[in-house]
C-alpha cells in the first residue's frame, strides 16, 4: 500500500532547514522498513486561509510505500514537530511516475519563462545583425562617391588626353 504525505512547514523557517527536517522523516521511515518512492519540494506557497497567524508555508510532499504502522508513525512524527503547520497522509493505490500537478505546472511555467528569455535574445541578436548591416550599407554608400568620383576623373582624363 502507498501512503501520500503532504506536510506545510512554518515559512519562518529557511529553505535548507525544511530540506533537513524532509530528510529526517525520511530517515524515520526508512528505519521503520518502509521505502519513498517520491519527494517533491513545492516551495514555499501561500495558504488558503490563515495557519498559526500564518499566510504562506513550505509545502512538500512524500510517496511511501510500506504498512500502516509506517502511516502512524509519519502522522505521529508530524504532529510532534512544532515547525509543521499542518499535514495530511492518505493511502493510494495506484502509483504514478508523473510530477505532482503543482509540480508539473512550476516546471511548465519555469519552461515557458525560459522560451521568453530565448526568444528575447534571439531577438536582440537579430537586432544586432541588423545594425551591423545597416552600418555596412552606410560605410558601401559613402564608398561608392569617391568610386564615381574616380571613374568620372578617368573618363575626363581620357576625355582630355
């Protein structure tokens, strides 16, 4: 049986510190003889209503795969810690080897803005290309007097002679 852990840390506390209190569940779990099969960071996000006098909160989410007992004793852990605002485990049954939806989306918008910042320079070096032949035109049009200039001191010198 798989059991989905979702857990909201206290913002308050830093990026690195909810990484380590992830990780010492997970040490917990693996003691107790059970296997993660998932962990995702969500980042920090805001709540959908206010927590401890709290508006926003690190979420993160584990998969295990074990007994019930395993549950119990996430439940318990979790509960125990004053740093976790709120929590919720629920069995699964099927198991999927796709990001979370939230996961998924932050993964689609960091792609997108990175095909904006792509299209940008593309942009800016089609700009680039551009000056650059515009000022080569410039420099051919200046050029091109003296050549006429040239030819038209030749031909009256041939004119002449």
């Amino acid at each position: 049986m798989y059991y989905e852990t979702v857990f909201i840390v206290n913002p308050d506390v830093s990026q690195e510190n909810t990484e380590v209190l992830t990780n010492e569940l997970i040490e917990k779990i693996e003691q107790a003889g059970s296997r993660i099969v998932k962990r995702e960071y969500w980042g920090v996000r805001p709540l959908a209503y206010s927590i401890q006098k709290r508006n926003r909160g690190h979420y993160a989410l584990l998969v295990t795969d074990g007994a019930a007992s395993v549950s119990k004793l996430i439940d318990e852990t979790l509960r125990l810690d004053e740093r976790i605002l709120r929590f919720l485990t629920t069995s699964i049954t099927e198991l999927s080897d796709e990001p979370s939806p939230l996961l998924r989306r932050r993964v689609t918008a960091a792609t997108e803005e990175s095909k904006a910042e792509t299209k940008e320079t593309e942009a800016k070096e089609a700009d680039t290309k551009e000056e650059a032949k515009a000022e080569t035109k410039t420099e051919e049009v200046k050029a091109e007097p003296k050549a006429e200039e040239k030819a038209a001191k030749e031909e009256s010198g041939e004119a002449t002679a």
